[in-house]
C-alpha cells in the first residue's frame, strides 16, 4: 500500500507537515494508472480523478476546506488552511453507468 498526496500547493504541503500527516508520495498531478488495490490518495481531485482512485480499489480522502470567496485562487499558508477548517475526509466516489 502506498500513500499518495496530491497538492501543488507548497502550503497545503506544510499543513500535511505541521498535521503529522504520513505520506510515502507527494505528487503534483495524479496518474490513476498508478494506483493498486489498497493506496490511500489524500489530495482535492476532480470527481472522475477520484472515482478512477476508487474504481482500482484505492481509497480517496479529500482535503477539504471551508474556503471564503476573497480567499479562492489564492495561494494560503498552513495558517490560513488551519483557520478555514482544513480537514480529510474519506469518500466513496463511483461513476454511474
């Protein structure tokens, strides 16, 4: 099993840091062929990124923030992802026929 993190994002990669969050990857872009049955994907995909993750049969967290509109686009410090609520939660995403 591996555990990807999928950010751009030098602040979310210190927040994951500062959070003690273990990852084995960092990955700016996710390649879904990459993943086997078991990997954890931690990041903010596009739906279809994270159905793909769990169509293989790895496991999707998302990094979720409660994001204000002055914030959005915006590069943010570990700090500021802390002060709007950033957190992981898990996700079963399928695609429907």
């Amino acid at each position: 099993m591996t555990i990807y993190f999928v950010t751009r994002h030098p602040g979310a990669r210190d927040w994951a840091a500062e959070e003690g969050l273990t990852v084995e990857c960092v990955l700016a872009h996710l390649d879904p062929a990459i993943i086997r049955p078991g990997d954890l994907v931690i990041g903010s995909l596009p739906v279809n990124l994270a159905a793909e993750v769990c169509a293989r049969g790895g496991r999707y967290l998302h990094l979720s923030l409660d994001l204000p509109p002055e914030l959005r686009g915006r590069e943010l410090s570990a700090e500021q992802m802390r002060a709007c609520g950033a957190c992981i939660e898990e996700y079963q995403v399928s695609r429907r026929s």
